[in-house]
C-alpha cells in the first residue's frame, strides 16, 4: 500500500510538472539515476532518480510511466486470452458430436485469436514508445532487446548497455558495476547531506561543479562510455548529490 500511494503521489507530481527548487526535501527513496521495481513500485520503475525522490520530473518520465501501465495492461490481457483458448478448446473436446457446443468453441477461439493480435500490436506500440524515448527510434526489438520477466531473463540484453536481473528490472551496466555509494556524508555545512555514487549523467546538460541551480554534478574525469543508455554523451560518471 505504502508503494502504491507513493506512486500516485509521484505520479501527479509528473503530470503537474511542479518546479522543485534547488536542495528542496529529498525523499531519498532511489538511490541509483533510475528508480527501480523494488522501491517505487512497477508502475513507476524506470523513472529518473530526481523524480522520485524531488517529483522534478520531465515529459520522459511521465511516458515511461504509461508504458510501465501499458505493459501492465497488456499482461492482463494476454492472460484472459490464454485462458479463452482453454475454454475453446475443452468446448470442442466434450462437443461430442453437438453442433451448439463447437460452435460455441470455435467462437472462443476465434475471440481468442484476434485478442491475441491486439496484444501483439499492442507490445509493438510498447516497444516503438520506448525505443523513441530511450534511443530516438521507433524500432529496437530487431536489436534483440527483451522485456524482463525475472530469473529467465537474467542477463539479457533488454535495452543499450543494459541488461536484465532476477528481479525482474532492467538496469544500465552503470548501475551493475557501481550499485554502492561511495561516501556518505551527514550534516554537511550543517545544512544538507552529501552523497557520491556513479550513476547516468548526460555530459551536454548536466554541471559539472555547485552552479547554484542543481543540486547534483558530476565529475567529468570519472566519466566512463559504454556503460549507460542513450548516445555516446550519456556516461557513467561520479555524482555528487546535496539533499
């Protein structure tokens, strides 16, 4: 219950896109660039860091939430059609020769069938919202991308430079080889609290030093390529995080 209302409240914080000023209340719930499966829930998995824990949330985060709902929809969906075809096919099992129940058989399976083919279209438009916002293109399941399920997906490739783990999220390398924070620092200035970790920064936009407008920087000697989603200007690099 805890994570569900959470995720309403973040959620209407993404949607109103309220201005959080610099150093404003931290809930400090994610702890890595993006907020996982296991502390905001499946809904709001995927979404940025700053927008869990500050709700500053952009237009990326808002979609990757009607995915998540989409996904969750669509598994809702591909179960009702698993089992209409049970049905269908037991009907025609025990028809025994009567005309009313292989009809009523051959109706559930064909009801079956074409919700089989929404589901279908409907994890392509999935696939194709995600690979605009994640790679600014519309196809990626040629790319051998898969959706995480858990232990059977483990370690596969399920975005760039991102896999999947056994609890069913899909992290950046970035976050695999740095999952710890590297100082933590209570009270400092006798104000805020500091942190430093590894995490997905984008070079072009983030700062690297305290501009007064940010409440996190990176350290642009530590960045390391390849490790994280997005083009070659988003890197894993040390962040330095006041809340």
């Amino acid at each position: 219950m805890k994570r569900f209302l959470f995720s309403i409240v973040t959620l209407v914080a993404c949607v109103t896109l309220v201005a959080i000023p610099a150093y404003a209340y931290s809930s400090n719930i994610c702890k890595g660039s993006k907020c996982t499966l296991g502390e905001v829930g499946a809904f709001m998995a995927g979404i940025t860091g700053a927008c869990g824990n500050t709700g500053d949330c952009t237009l990326d985060d808002i979609l990757t939430v009607f995915v998540n709902v989409g996904n969750y929809i669509v598994g809702i969906i591909g179960a009702i059609v698993l089992v209409m075809y049970i049905i269908g096919g037991f009907y025609l099992l025990v028809s025994g020769g009567n005309s009313g129940r292989v009809k009523k058989g051959w109706s559930f399976l064909k009801t079956s069938t074409i919700g089989l083919a929404i589901v279908m279209f409907s994890y392509l438009g999935i696939y194709a919202l995600r690979g605009v916002l994640q790679y600014g293109a519309v196809a990626i399941t040629d790319k051998g991308y898969v959706v995480c399920t858990g232990a059977s997906t483990t370690g596969q490739p399920c975005g760039l430079n991102e896999t999947c783990m056994e609890d069913g999220t899909c992290k950046s390398l970035c976050e695999q080889e740095h999952p710890d924070i590297i100082s933590y620092q209570d009270d400092y200035d006798g104000i805020f609290t500091k942190i430093q970790y590894y995490a997905c920064v984008d070079k072009v936009t983030a700062p690297t030093s305290d501009d007064g407008t940010s409440d996190r920087w990176y350290t642009p000697s530590t960045c390391i390529p390849n490790k994280c989603w997005g083009d070659e200007n988003v890197q894993c690099c040390q962040v330095d995080y006041f809340y």
